[in-house]
C-alpha cells in the first residue's frame, strides 16, 4: 500500500548540474502535482498533470521541465540546478471521484529534500 | 485569482488547551475545503475536508472545522491538544471547476507538554 512513492529522499547538487525527481503513484488516480515548500512560503505548485498526457505549469514553473510518462509516474527535471532551487520538493495524486472529481484531496508522497550548493 | 489565508503564523499552547486555527479563502463561488497536517519530517496528511453539506466537519484525532460562508471561512478547531498534535497545519481551498486547489502558508503549531 505504497500510495504516492518519491525518490530520491535526498539529495546534494552542485550549482548547474542536472537532476531528475522521480515520482509514482499507485491508486490509479488522474492528477499529479509537484510542489516545492520552503519556511514560510508554504506549498507553492510547480507543474501539475491533471490527467495521462497533458501537463501544464503553476505558480513558480521557471527552471523546471516535467514528464508525464504515464499514469503512474510524474517527473520533475532541474536543467541547470540554482542556490534558489534549494527547497523540499513534494508530488502528489489525486483521484477523480465517482461524482464529482474536484473535490478529491490530494495524496502527497515524503518529500525530496534537495540542496544546492 | 483564489487566495487562501492562514493568520496564525505560529502558535504556542500548553497541553489540554483548546485550539483554533483560522483560514479565510476569497473565492465567492463553489469551493472545496481542505485541512492537512504535516508532522515533523513527514508528508501532508489529509485531517478534514468540506465540499457540502453540513458545514461543521470532523476529521481525523478529534479536529473539527466550520465552514461559514458570509465570512469565507473554514477554520480549524481542536477541544484539547495533546503533544502529538505539534505539527504545521495547511489550509487548502478549490473552486468547483478546477483541480488546482490554493495552499495557505500554513500554521505551526507546538505544543507543550
């Protein structure tokens, strides 16, 4: 019973290097979500995929590409990784409901807590 | 655009003291609600959520929220915390048509034992 899996869970970058934040669901849900949380910002949206093929940007896109590979699995690309990029990173799912799909919560996985030097 | 606000930016309270959370949202039309919790190091967890209905919800571990719409309210209450209940609190509001739901700043809450 897995739910929403992220990994890594930690990870040291040097300024420009790349990285991919890998994430999977497994409740056969339509959305996913990447956020970033830094003290006192909150969650602020980076990417989301409210359904298998489609993705589009939220509040803080710049210097972030995202895959949808499949219903399953969200990914989060840093090209050319940035000091301000520095943050805990959260994906999350989120169903569609037998009714009405807009108000489903969201299911968040542990985090990746990423740091940029 | 839907903004969500959480006053209380930190909260300090003794155990078995009662707790409430405010959060006020501006959007004017149909609106989800949602409460999470995020204990120290973990994921958000889902306490409560309000989409019709009754407006005084219970969640999870003995939360409560009221929804009350002249006021574009939803806050979070608790009768008596417990140590266990130290975590940050999120507020978290969608409008009827959008699967994108605004995230407040969210409250830290510690409580002493």
């Amino acid at each position: 019973n897995a739910g929403v899996t992220q990994t890594p869970k930690f990870q040291v970058l040097k300024t420009g290097q790349s990285m991919t934040l890998q994430c999977a669901q497994d409740m056969n849900h339509n959305s996913m979500y990447w956020y970033r949380q830094d003290p006192g910002m909150g969650l602020r949206l980076i990417y989301y995929s409210a359904s298998e093929g489609t993705t589009d940007k939220g509040e803080v896109p710049n210097g972030y590409n995202v895959s949808r590979l499949n219903k399953r699995e969200f990914s989060l690309r840093l090209e050319s990784a940035a000091p301000s990029q520095t943050s805990v990173y959260f994906c999350a799912s989120r169903g569609q409901g037998s009714a009405n799909p807009y108000n489903q919560p969201q299911h968040f996985g542990d985090g990746t807590r990423l740091s940029i030097l | 655009a839907q903004s969500v606000s959480q006053h209380n930016h930190h909260v300090i309270l003794s155990e078995a003291a009662s707790l409430e959370l405010g959060c006020n949202y501006s959007y004017g039309g149909t609106v989800n609600l949602f409460w999470y919790v995020q204990y120290p190091g973990q994921h958000l967890q889902l306490l409560l959520k309000y989409f019709s209905g009754d407006p005084l919800v219970k969640g999870i571990k003995g939360f409560e929220a009221e929804f009350i719409k002249s006021k574009f309210s939803f806050n979070l209450r608790k009768p008596s915390v417990q140590w266990s209940d130290t975590a940050e609190y999120f507020c978290a509001a969608g409008t009827g048509g959008s699967y994108i739901p605004t995230f407040g700043r969210g409250t830290s809450l510690i409580v002493h034992p």
